[in-house]
C-alpha cells in the first residue's frame, strides 16, 4: 500500500471515533483454474494456471445517514503468474450526503456505460488486465467527486490526482499474444507522468423511458500506445495525453432494450476519431409457459480508423443469447459470437455461466475461442489463447 493511501486510511479511521454509527462487514473469497488448450506463441507462457482471492468490504454509516465510510481491499495470489499476483484498493472512500447533493473523497470506482460488449464511454477508472482481458475488471482510482441531484438531471464533477498504470500478464502469463509488456518502466508524455491531475463530468437524466448522459474528460489515456523495443519482442506502453466526449442512450420499450455509446476522441500524439457501439437487447419472457427467459443481444462495434490501426472492434457485430433460468440459485449463461465484417475468418465466441450453490456459494464457468488469419488484425495476437475457466466464490 502506497503511503499516500495508508494516510488516508488511518485520518478517516481516526475520524470514524467521533461519529456513532452502524458497521457492516462483508465480502468473497474465491478460487479459480484456467485451461489453454493451445500452445502459446510464446514458449516462456503457461498452458494453465490456478488462482485464489479475496475482496472483503467494510461499510460504516453514521446514525444520521450522512456520512459512510466504505473499505474494499483486493487481493490475489496466481501459481504462475507474478504480475497476476496483486494488490489493490478497489474502494477506500469517505461519503457525504446533503439536502440534493453528495461529496465523495478517495479512492472509488465508477461506471460509464450501458452495452454489453464494449463500454468505450467508461474512462474513468483503469482496466486491470490481469482480471478480465475484456476490460470488466477496473482498478480504484484516487478521486474527489462532487454531485449535484437536481429536476434537470445529475451532474458529477470529478478531480483525479494520481493515474494507475494498466496492468499486464507478465512473461509466463497468456492472453498477451507474442509480445511481452514491461510493466515496470512505462512512458508518458506529461512530464507530471502518473502524477497528472485529470479532470472529468458526466450529466444524466431520465426521461420516462429514455436514459441520457453526456460525459467529458481530459488527462492521461486509460488506454496506453505500445513502443517495441530494439529486438522486437517487447512492447513498453505509452500513455498521452486526451479529451473525450461521450454519450450514452438506453431507451425500453417493453421488451425491447436499445443501448447507444458514442465517443470523440482528440489528442496532439493521436489520430482523432469517432466511435460507437449500438444494439438491443429483446427478452422473450416465460419460454413455453415457464418460468425461463432468453433474451438475445445483438450490437455493432465500429470504429473510424478501420483498419489502418490496429483497434478492436472497429467493424464488428456481436450475437449472444442470454438464458435466465429464474431459480432459486440464479443461474444464467451467456452465450454468443463476435465476428469481425473487415477481416472475414476472425471471430470469437463466448460462453459465461454462473449459478449459486446453497446461500452462499457461487460458481462460474467462463469459456473463449479465438479464431484469426489475418496478421492486420489486432485478434491475431489471440489465436492461441483459446481458453476455459472455473471458478468459485464463497460470500460472507
């Protein structure tokens, strides 16, 4: 733990003495086992690798409801890995609550976004890489966050001193490709490097049926170039400097949900562009007079640099059916494919299934297949890290 946070930990731990309030404790502890079933392009990477982790949470709210302090620590030992095995503060935050306003200070993490395989609009936070190389996964990120709770929407205005590197599989670790990533000596073009201050805000209002938010920000890209080295083995991530515009619309109609994302992305080291991804989710509800649903997803990914950059999702659509079992233990899968419409034979498919076991065990079953032959693609990094994941959690 960085210095830093450990102060902030113990003023607002000395703080909560004066204040009588209610504290709740919770959390998981899990463990999980992954499975390649082809050889890496990378003969130091492994074929397969097991994991065990924690994240506790402690909450405290005074008697008043005026102020809460949460405590969400992260932690996570892999057999293979060293970079996978980390450390983080998911949440360490201190909250204040007024008439139509709320203050927030620490360490959080936040979500922009509506759709389901891309959330291009959510900057806020860093991807940890290590945990889901879809970019679920977020770091916590230092913040102080104003909101504002008015009849024309919310606004939250957000100062972010102090910027988390991406985190990376390192040299035994898979779903990389062929290039390792040095982890250890970043490049920015700040001079402030990972001591910049960003900025960001996002409004947001409902509208009977129709959700809207705007969103801006402006700092140092969550999202790093990548420099080779001399041997061209090696890549060294690269953080500029950006603004971003984004939008988010999610509109229900019965059945029928339609998601829109939208993003403008400038900066004086990029290639300025535009992105969206958009689609609907329709949900077939009671299957033949059960108590089943499906609901199938359907969105395009697009991206204006095309194919001159190698940018996932720059031309795709994405086809998943979600089965919802409504049962006692809340089992649902996920399945479905993406196919890239530029690079004809790259495509991926997907399955994510979870169900719980008694009161307070949960399982999953997590399943990718890559297929690639085109070496223009950024998806021919992944052609052998086709893979199969169990895991289970307790929750206390």
């Amino acid at each position: 733990m960085k210095n830093s946070q450990f102060a902030l930990l113990t003023s607002l731990l000395v703080a909560s003495h004066s204040w009588a309030g209610e504290l709740d404790f919770s959390g998981y502890i899990g463990a999980d086992g992954r499975y390649f079933g082809s050889a890496s392009q990378d003969i130091r990477q492994i074929d397969k690798q097991t994991s065990i982790y924690i994240e506790p949470e402690l909450y405290w709210e005074t008697d008043d409801r005026n102020n809460a302090f949460t405590f969400k620590p992260f932690y996570r030992y892999d057999s293979e890995d060293d970079e996978r095995t980390h450390f983080d503060i998911r949440e360490l935050y201190w909250l204040h609550v007024g008439n139509d306003w709320e203050f927030r200070a620490g360490i959080n993490k936040v979500f922009w976004g509506v759709t389901e395989t891309s959330h291009l609009v959510d900057i806020v936070n860093q991807t940890d890489s290590v945990e889901s190389f879809d970019g679920e996964e977020k770091l916590g990120q230092p913040m102080v966050q104003f909101s504002f709770i008015k009849d024309w929407g919310v606004l939250d205005l957000f100062v972010l001193p102090g910027f988390r590197e991406r985190s990376f599989p390192g040299v035994n670790g898979r779903l990389r490709g062929g290039f390792a990533i040095n982890n250890d000596k970043p490049l920015y073009q700040s001079s402030d490097e990972d001591k910049h201050i960003d900025f960001a805000a996002k409004w947001s209002q409902t509208y009977d049926d129709l959700d809207l938010a705007l969103s801006w920000f402006k700092g140092t890209s969550r999202d790093p170039e990548f420099i080779p080295n001399q041997t061209n083995t090696e890549l060294t991530p690269y953080y500029v400097q950006i603004e971003q515009i984004g939008a988010v619309l999610q509109y229900i109609d019965e059945s029928w949900l339609w998601k829109l994302e939208a993003i403008n992305r400038t900066g004086d080291l990029i290639t300025d562009y535009n992105a969206a991804v958009a689609g609907f989710e329709y949900t077939f509800i009671g299957i033949a007079d059960s108590a089943q649903d499906i609901g199938l997803v359907v969105e395009y990914q697009w991206d204006e640099r095309g194919t001159k950059h190698l940018v996932a999702g720059q031309n795709d659509i994405a086809i998943a059916a979600r089965f919802v079992m409504n049962d006692i233990d809340s089992s649902e899968i996920l399945a479905g494919i993406t196919q890239d419409l530029d690079f004809s034979g790259s495509r991926s498919l997907f399955v994510e299934a979870s169900t719980r076991i008694g009161e307070s065990t949960k399982v999953a079953l997590d399943m990718f297949l890559f297929t690639a032959d085109d070496t223009r693609d950024i998806s021919y990094q992944l052609i052998n890290d086709d893979f199969i994941q169990l895991s289970a959690e307790w929750y206390f």
